[in-house]
C-alpha cells in the first residue's frame, strides 16, 4: 500500500513538472505586447473582456493537467472553483466560457488566426505564429 501511494505521488509530480513552463499567448498580429498575471486572471475568472481595445475571445485545452496548471498559477483557484464561476456566469448572462481546443495544434492555430484570440501553451509548442504575453511561474 505504502508503495502504490509512492508511485502514485511520484507521478502527480511529474505531470506537474512535464507542464512547469506555461505561458500565455496571443496572435503574433495581435497588438497586445504584454499582460500582466492579474489581467490573465480577470480575462480567465471572466471579470474582463478587454483586449488591446477589443473583446477577448478565451481559448482552453481540453487537456486537464495543462489546464489544472494553467489556472492554478494564473488565478490560483481549481478546475473546479473555475467550472462553478463560469456556469454562474453563464446563468446569469453575464459571459461565455472559453472556447475548446482538443489539442495544442488545434489552439495554436485558433489563435494564431485572430488577433483578439488568448490562450495558453506549453512553452515548448510556440512557435512563429504566436506571441507569449506572459511566462506563469
């Protein structure tokens, strides 16, 4: 038992290190250069839209360990802290839950695409086509 709950731990960390650098990113045509760890969060807790003087149109990956590290570090709350704001936000018309990527490829170009477009990678898949915004530690 005690060696099963090791390897179990073990593994926790690993998949939390394999996702240690996420970054968040826009469109390389976006105009926005930089944001700040508090603009993530308002963006992601659904408290703004503003974008570079334009809406916001959010990105998630459907992967949750990504995702669990990503809001973890960009609004310190849990996936499920978040799903509860969203559909409170949602019942009460008051905003849209990000979109879905099914994979980084899939997000990337999803972003790339528009310049109002915000989401968040592995730092190891950005390329050309995508700027980082912010580096969450």
């Amino acid at each position: 038992m005690k060696f099963t709950a090791k390897i179990l731990l073990a593994a926790i960390a690993c998949t939390s290190l394999a996702y240690a650098d996420v970054v968040v990113i826009v469109s390389s045509k976006s105009s926005v250069a930089a944001l700040s760890k508090e603009q993530v969060a308002d963006l992601y807790l659904g408290k703004s839209q503003e974008l570079g003087g334009g809406s916001a149109v959010l990105f998630d990956l459907s992967d949750d360990s990504i995702k669990n590290v990503f809001y973890d570090k960009a609004t310190g709350r849990s996936l499920s802290q978040i799903k509860a704001t969203w559909s409170k936000l949602l019942f009460n018309g008051k905003g849209l839950p990000p979109k879905e990527a099914a994979n980084p490829a899939e997000l990337k170009k999803a972003i790339a695409a528009n310049p109002n477009a915000v989401g968040y990678l592995d730092s190891s898949a950005v390329d050309a086509s995508v700027k980082v915004v912010l580096k969450l530690d």
